[in-house]
C-alpha cells in the first residue's frame, strides 16, 4: 500500500467514524434538550391554570376548560397524594387525521379543597421536523468537512511527496556503469534534502568501490594472464628439451595441468567479479535456442570422446535481452558440466520450451544437494579438473538477469531448468 494512500484512508476512516458518533449522539442531545424544555413548559402551564381555576368562579370549570383548552383535560381524582408524571406516546390526531407524537404531563392536583388529575399534552411534530433538520445539516456540514478533510490532505500530501517521489524515480533509474556520481535537486522539503544528501554521500561511496573493483578486475586481469602464459610456454619449451626423462616429462606435464587449472580459475574469478560489477552492459536481443545449437556444435567433441547422446528438443524460439557472451557461458557452462559429470555412454538432452531452458543429463552421482550446488567452489564429483565455479557463475548470471534456475534429481536423470 502506498504511504500517500495509507494516510488518506486513516483521515478518512477517523471521519466516517466521527460522522457515525457525532450524528447520532447530536439527535439525542437535542431531541433531550428540546422534551427538557417542553416539560418544563407544561409544568409551568399546569401551574398556572390550577392558580386560575382555583381563583375562578363557582361555575362549571370543567365543561369550560375542556371546551377552551383542547389539550387540557381535568378529571376528579381519588388519590391524596400530589404528583407528576411525564411521557411521551402517539396519539391520533382528529384535526390532522394523523398519528402524532405527544409530550404528556399527568398531575395530581388541589383545586378549592378537592383532588383532581390534569393532563397536559402539547404536540412534538415542530419540534421533531426541526431537529431532523438540525441533524440533516449537521450530518451535511460533516459530510462536507471530511470530504474537504481528505481532498486537501490528498492535494498537499501530492505536492509534499512530490520531491520523494522524483527521488524514488531517480534510485529507479540510476544505473552506476553509466551514469556514475549521483546528484539530486533542492527542494523545500527539509527532511527530503537530508534523505538526498545521505543518498549522494552513500552512491558516492558505491562509486569509489566501484570504481576500485573496476580497475582491481582490469588490473588483474593484465597482470596475471600474462606470468601464466609465459610460464606456460616455458612449460611447452621444457618438454621439447633432450634428454627428458620420464619422471621430468611426468613432473612438467603435471606442472603444465595446474598451470591450465590456475589460468581457468583466474579467469572464472575474473569474470565473477565483472558479473558482480555489472560491467556487462551490451544488451541485444539474443535467440536461446541459436546459442544452445551453436554451444552443442563447438563442445560436441566432448561428448564424442565419451560416446555421449546429446538430443535436441527445440520447440519453439526464446528470445531474451542479455549480454551475448554470458547467455553464452550460461548454457556453455550446463552443458560441460552435463558432459563432465556423465558417464560413458550416458546421454543428454536439451529442451527449450514455455520460456524456458532445460538440460538433463544422465551420471553416476545420486542426487546433489540443491542448496549447496551453487556455492563458490563446492564440489560433489571426484573431476580433479573442475575448479568449483562453473554452476556459481551459472548462478550468478540467472541473478544478473532475474532469472530462476532450479535443480531437480528425477528418474535418474540430473536436471537444470532455467526460467528466463
């Protein structure tokens, strides 16, 4: 969830829950101040026509009272003790031809020495069209201040995010083989030109190992390939020499194999490191399926010698954007292993298919642990030429590039699948 729309549904659900409280409870507190007041009114009504009953003259009250005050009715009591009784009930209106809602007040009263009942009631209907209409614009005036609430919330969180999210932007696209040191614009936001500044001095940083890495690899490079080609062609002129026994000849043979072996391991390090710098950014479109017939071609030989079936499933193009030379070493690196590790007359077969690349071969080893394969120079097979990094390099292209590459053990068959 996006921090912009999390804090704009916090506003708006603390508002929705306020509206829900605040309408209610209003209705009540005025629908309460209102009867408070309509009793009131009738007690004091109550009053005074009891005084003016009691003060008028000897005549039939009740027949006048009843005849004048419609909403008054007075009814001789047995009860001696006084008493007020306040309620609210619906009661059919003859006038209106309507049901409609009374405030009534029942009292127990003396008038000249006797004990009478006097029933007040005064009507609510006024009163309740205005607190509906009190409570309508309340509820309106709430309404209308969340909405207010969340649209300028909405508007000036945009402008406040505006400089994160350019930074953001910015992180997205920032490549540093390419664009190297990181620079980013002021703005207003005090806390976003600190987040700048740490980022700049953090990229800064980044770049100067970069960097390093980057002539440390080149440097390297130069310098060791160098010794170990002279030492090799020394080796070769050191076998020419006569006389050469045989123990020499097997001591120079063996020296010119750890040799071979060094250079390899020089150059897979190498090429790890590049891997890790990222320092391989010619990216074309490339046809799997063209590379794996290309790769099959050139180490064909291999497998002859072992009197390996290498079969060919291609079922349809896979076309991905990568550097050429690692898709290359990619499946150059599966398919020697597959070769390395069989055994003879054992066979292999390459599949494209669904997007995919998948290599399985036959060999004498069981199965391998999935969880230590692609480890740098972890070795499961008794191959005295292997250095270890063939399946790490592996790993480290599919990571380069986000793809998946999975190991399976089935029917006997070792199995790579790579997802590109």
């Amino acid at each position: 969830m996006q921090l912009l729309t999390r804090t704009i549904r916090s506003y708006f659900l603390y508002s929705f829950i306020i509206l829900l409280i605040a309408v209610p409870l209003f209705y009540f507190i005025i629908n309460r101040i209102v009867s408070n007041d309509i009793d009131k009114e009738l007690i004091a009504q109550k009053e005074s026509i009891v005084r003016n009953l009691d003060r008028a003259t000897p005549f039939d009250l009740f027949d006048l009272l009843n005849a004048l005050e419609p909403d008054i009715n007075l009814t001789p009591s047995t009860g001696i003790h006084l008493f007020d009784t306040l309620y609210t009930a619906r009661v059919y209106n003859p006038v209106t031809k309507q049901i409609t809602r009374y405030r009534f007040l029942n009292s127990n009263v003396i008038i000249r020495g006797q004990y009478y009942v006097i029933q007040l009631k005064n009507s609510l209907v006024n009163r309740d069209d205005l607190i509906r209409s009190i409570v309508l614009v309340q509820a309106l005036l709430l309404l209308l201040i969340g909405m207010g609430l969340v649209l300028i919330n909405q508007r000036l969180s945009k402008e406040i995010w505006n400089p994160f999210y350019a930074t953001l932007e910015k992180l997205r696209n920032y490549r540093m083989e390419q664009e190297g040191r990181l620079q980013f614009d002021e703005n207003n936001i005090a806390e976003f030109n600190d987040l700048n500044r740490t980022i700049e001095q953090l990229t800064e940083r980044n770049y100067e190992v970069y960097q390093s890495q980057k002539e440390f690899t080149e440097n390297a490079s130069h310098e060791m390939q160098t010794p170990l080609a002279i030492l090799q062609t020394k080796l070769e002129l050191l076998m020419q020499t006569q006389p050469l026994t045989a123990e020499q000849a097997a001591l120079i043979s063996t020296l010119a194999d750890t040799n071979a072996r060094l250079a390899r391991l020089n150059n897979s390090l190498l090429l790890l490191t590049k891997i890790e710098n990222n320092q391989y950014g010619d990216l074309k479109n490339i046809d799997v399926t063209e590379v794996c017939k290309k790769t099959i071609n050139q180490i064909g030989y291999q497998a002859e010698i072992k009197s390996i079936k290498i079969e060919s499933i291609f079922q349809q193009s896979i076309y991905v954007k990568a550097n050429k030379a690692l898709i290359e070493i990619l499946i150059g690196n599966l398919l020697t292993n597959a070769i390395r590790y069989n055994y003879e007359g054992g066979s292999i077969s390459v599949t494209t298919a669904a997007n995919g690349l998948q290599i399985q071969n036959t060999s004498a080893a069981s199965r391998l642990d999935p969880n230590k394969i692609f480890e740098r120079f972890h070795k499961e097979g008794g191959d005295a030429q292997s250095i270890g990094l063939g399946l790490a390099i592996v790993k480290r292209i599919c990571t380069l590039y986000h793809y998946t590459i999975h190991y399976a053990y089935e029917n006997g068959l070792h199995c790579f699948h790579v997802q590109f």
